[in-house]
C-alpha cells in the first residue's frame, strides 16, 4: 500500500462545469502523475510532477491543468468538462525519476 | 513514439496450469520495464520492475525476464490459481518520467 487515496472516487457532472480530482498521497514522495484508462486506449499519461509547483503535459493534456501546492496533493482540473472526458483516472506516485510507480484506487468520471 | 504490445488480449487455462504472458515494444532504448495487474473496478497493482540491465527478475511465483535487443518482455507465473484471474499490463519507460502502457491481457483461471 503506496498510501495514496483519490477523491471523489465516482463524479457524475454535466458538460461545461468545471471538475477537481485529488490525489494524496502520505509518503511525501516527489514524483506524481495522473493517467485517465479508456477503452482501446489504455492508460495514457495527462501530467505529471516533479516537485511543488513543478509540472509538466503528458501526451493527452488538452483540457486538463493541474496544480502541485503541497508535496502530498496533486490537483487535476477539467476547467470545463466534455463527454470525451468521461474515463477513469489514476494518480501515481514513484520515489525516484524513474522508478517503481505505484497507483491510487481511480475516479470514474462521467460527464453527462 | 514508443508502441508497447500485448499478445494475447484474452486468455484462460486450467488451475495449475503454468501462465506465459507476453509484452513487445518497439523503441529497445528502454529504462524500464514493469508488469501490473488490475482487477475490475480497481487501480493498479506493480508486479515486477526490471531495469534495463537485468535480464530477470522475480518474486515469490511471479518471473519476469526482457530481452531489450528483441523489444520483449515475458512474464511466467507458475501454478496458476483462481485467484490469479485478473488483467495484466506491461509498461516500458524510455529515459524519462513516461511509462507507455500496452492493453493488457485479461487471464481467467478456471477451478
């Protein structure tokens, strides 16, 4: 158990609202990531983080931002949520740059 | 673009019997390789992480091995039980935070 919860762990909302998911994690680990799991996509990386304030896009991050105030929270915004935004999303966390990557329980968004 | 493969989608076999999963990937300049499992409804699990110098790896009924020069990763899990249905995914990472992830195979043992 890598410690890292997701909230919420399920979100019905409508297109055009704005969505939040958090992840936290209490190992205070560096390295932080959020993937969204489609169907004939697999898992594929939003953004990730390396270190308070220090955050970068993975290969699908149009209509995603994130924030990093804190080490142990990672803040995934859909500033306004469409229908391909409906997925489920996971964090995960890793101690070295390229380590072991350990994964928080999900969020199944739908987006209405 | 790294494209990780995983073959076959589905497979079932009887309890006992040994499980050979397979992962393919087509950029060999790899860091890493790690094999999840997932069960519905769940996250992931990390199974195995191989770095690029090693040629296996292995924990408890779990085998890993990766042969960088062939773009292959195989995955053997002795004796199979029920409890080992599930889905499995390999991901590669190549030199830097990414992992690519392949579809996954979903195994079914049957009692």
């Amino acid at each position: 158990d890598a410690g890292i919860t997701q909230s919420p762990r399920h979100k019905v909302t409508e297109t055009g609202t704005p969505v939040t998911l958090r992840c936290h994690q209490t190992e205070n680990h560096r390295y932080m990531y959020w993937y969204r799991q489609d169907p004939g996509h697999g898992l594929r990386l939003i953004h990730y983080s390396y270190g308070v304030k220090d955050t970068d896009k993975g290969e699908v991050s149009d209509g995603y931002s994130v924030s990093r105030s804190k080490t142990e929270d990672f803040l995934l915004t859909l500033e306004s949520a469409t229908s391909s935004q409906t997925s489920v999303y996971f964090c995960a966390i890793s101690v070295e740059e390229a380590g072991e990557q350990y994964f928080g329980p999900g969020t199944r968004l739908t987006v209405t | 673009k790294q494209e990780v493969t995983q073959i076959p989608a589905a497979l079932s076999v009887p309890e006992g019997e040994n499980l050979v999963l397979n992962c393919s990937f087509t950029d060999s300049a790899i860091y890493n390789l790690q094999w999840f499992r997932q069960d519905p409804g769940k996250g992931l699990t990390s199974l195995l992480l191989i770095q690029s110098s090693q040629r296996e790896q292995t924990s408890g009924r779990l085998n890993a091995s990766l042969d960088k020069s062939s773009g292959r990763s195989t995955l053997y899990i002795a004796a199979s039980q029920p409890g080992d249905s599930a889905t499995y995914l390999c991901a590669v990472r190549v030199g830097d935070y990414k992992l690519s992830f392949g579809a996954g195979t979903t195994v079914t043992v049957r009692a």
